[in-house]
C-alpha cells in the first residue's frame, strides 16, 4: 500500500472479486455474474437501476430507483448481507414532512444514499414544479423526513459529502433545463444548515475526450482521502443513435471542492457487456454509490446499466488514484476557485 490513504471507516466485508490477468484501459472490472439486479425485481416494478447503496451495521441497505410498471418512478428500500443479493420493500418509502404528514413526491429518481455525522441522508430528482432536487433525512431507515428543497428547478445529479468542509454541509449538482438536457457543469454549493443553499461555485466541465463532451454529472458520494475527493462521475457523449453514458474519475481539493486537482482524460468504465448496451436507454454506465475499505483498498462502484440493471464493479484505491494522476488532464476552468 501506498501513503495515499482512503479517510473513512473500515468495512472488512465490502464486497469483492478478484481482478484479471490483464487490463484493458483503467484497472477497473466488472463483476463476473452482473447485473446484480435483473428486471421485474418486485411485484408492480418493472426495472431497478441508479441506485446508491452503503454498509449499515454488519449488513448493508440501499435506496433504489424503481421504475414502475406504470412508467413512474420511485424509490424503495432495500437490504442485503453480501451488497449483491438484495431484498426490497415491496411498497416505496413513505416519506413524511417535517410536521409528520405523508409528503411523498410525485415521481423520484437517481437517487444517492450518504451518511453526515449520525444523520443518513437521501437526494434524488424529483417534480418541484419542474425537475429539481429533493433531499430527506433517516436515523433508523424506519422514518424518513423530507427537507424544503435545495435548490430551484432545473437541477439534477445532487450528492452530499460524506462530511461538512468548513462547518457546511457541502453538495454537488448539475444545473439543467426542462428537458434531456443536452449541457451540463458538476457545481457544488454550501449550507449551515441543510435549508438555505449558498456559495454555489463551479467544479469542472465537459471534457474535450468523446465521452464527456456533451455533458458530465455527479455520481457517488466523493471518497476523503489524503490526496482529495476521490469522485466517480459521469460522461455523456452524443451519437446519431442517442446518448452514451460512461463512468469517468477525478479527485477535488478537500477544503476547497470547487478545484479540481486531478481529473482523467480516459473514461474509467464505458458501455461493452449485453447489459450496459442494451435496455430501456441503451449504452449507460451511470455510478451512484461505492463501498469501500480503507484497510484492504477495496473499492465496489454500483452503477446503472442501460436504465435497466443495477451492474457491479470493482478496483483498488491505490491503482485508481494512481491511474487518474497518470492520465490526468485539467484546464484552467477545473483548477480555478468557480466564482466570477
């Protein structure tokens, strides 16, 4: 191991496969028997994908994004002992208000699952009168509090840090349109106290490679570690047959997320296997969680395959990082402080 070090709590039981021989591109591969969540999971839901998972005790749970057969989605929770078989509620969470009412949103999707202190939190995409960002709280997993709205529509792509920078809460996002938006820049904004957003300052671009230059986004919560914000994100191209989504890396300062220190020109992961290329949206790599070891350097990446699967992947937290230096090419927009 390296003096690079991942800042987080151990987890022995993180999920994990051994790699190949050889490596084509970024030291990262597929688990063997993906996808891990295959269609028709539970009763009235035709497709889970984009889905955000964490350790939770011995165990795990996860928040997942289940399109129902009506067409609507929603988020269900769902558990496991291994993070590769996982049992779902069969009805969706019933998030309530701050005054206890049922306050359940008309459609949730994308969601991300992060832990602050002692708090869990979930962020999603959802209707606030256009798609914008919603976010609840959870101590037990049992009761889940919806919180005002972050931000105004049009907004996708949120996700928390897993801890407050300078005594705030600190968040990413991906300001967009009414529609598919066809652009997109990775911001981060601040808040004391998870009801009034501020300091909105932009992180990074698309990228000038094919696979992110139409447009990036947020992807799992960003890994502390003693070099920066190690963040798994996605990359959209455009094709005269639609959208590609891949898996890119980048690594933010860690007092200062807005600067970006390393930032990969390749994809780490793009749509190959049956799966990944064909479904409801064919060719999406789409990330929404890790698990990870800072003991073993374990690293499990879930991500949404072709807005049909949940798909498995894994590296090592010292061979990545070094993969993203290596390769790491950053312009003057990634590397300045994002406020004009």
């Amino acid at each position: 191991m390296s003096d690079i070090k991942m800042i987080v709590p151990n987890v022995p039981n993180v999920p994990w496969q051994n790699p190949p021989e050889k490596f084509t591109g970024a030291p990262i591969w597929r688990y063997n028997d993906n996808p891990i969540v295959a269609r028709n999971p539970i009763e009235g839901v035709a497709r889970i994908f984009n889905s955000a998972v964490m350790p939770y005790g011995d165990e795990f749970i996860g928040v997942f994004r289940g399109e129902q057969t009506n067409g609507i989605p929603c988020i269900y929770l769902g558990r496991s002992k291994d993070a590769i078989h996982w049992d779902f509620d069969k009805e969706k969470i019933p998030f309530e208000d701050e005054n206890g009412k049922s306050f359940i949103p008309e459609y949730a999707y994308d969601p991300r699952l992060v832990k602050v202190e002692d708090t869990y939190y979930i962020i999603w995409c959802q209707d606030f009168y256009g798609a914008a960002i919603g976010l609840a709280k959870t101590n037990d997993f049992k009761k889940f509090v919806r919180l005002e709205n972050p931000f105004l529509p049009f907004n996708r792509n949120a996700v928390l840090f897993p801890r407050k920078i300078n005594g705030n809460f600190v968040m990413l996002s991906r300001p967009s349109d009414s529609g598919h938006t066809p652009f997109g820049d990775i911001f981060v904004s601040e808040s004391p106290d998870l009801h009034y957003w501020g300091r909105h300052r932009h992180v990074m671009g698309k990228g000038k490679e094919w696979w992110e230059a139409l447009k990036i986004g947020g992807g799992a919560a960003p890994i502390e570690t003693s070099v920066g914000w190690l963040l798994f994100y996605h990359g959209v191209s455009g094709t005269c047959n639609g959208y590609v989504y891949s898996i890119g890396g980048a690594i933010l300062d860690l007092e200062n997320p807005s600067i970006v220190r390393y930032r990969c020109t390749n994809f780490l992961l793009t749509p190959e296997e049956w799966y990944e290329e064909r479904g409801f949206v064919p060719n999406v790599c789409f990330p929404c969680a890790t698990i990870h070891d800072p003991e073993s350097g374990k690293i499990a990446i879930y991500y949404g395959a072709a807005d049909s699967y949940v798909g498995l992947a894994f590296t090592k937290f010292d061979e990545i990082v070094d993969y993203i230096k290596k390769n790491s090419v950053v312009n003057s927009t990634d590397v300045e402080i994002g406020k004009r």
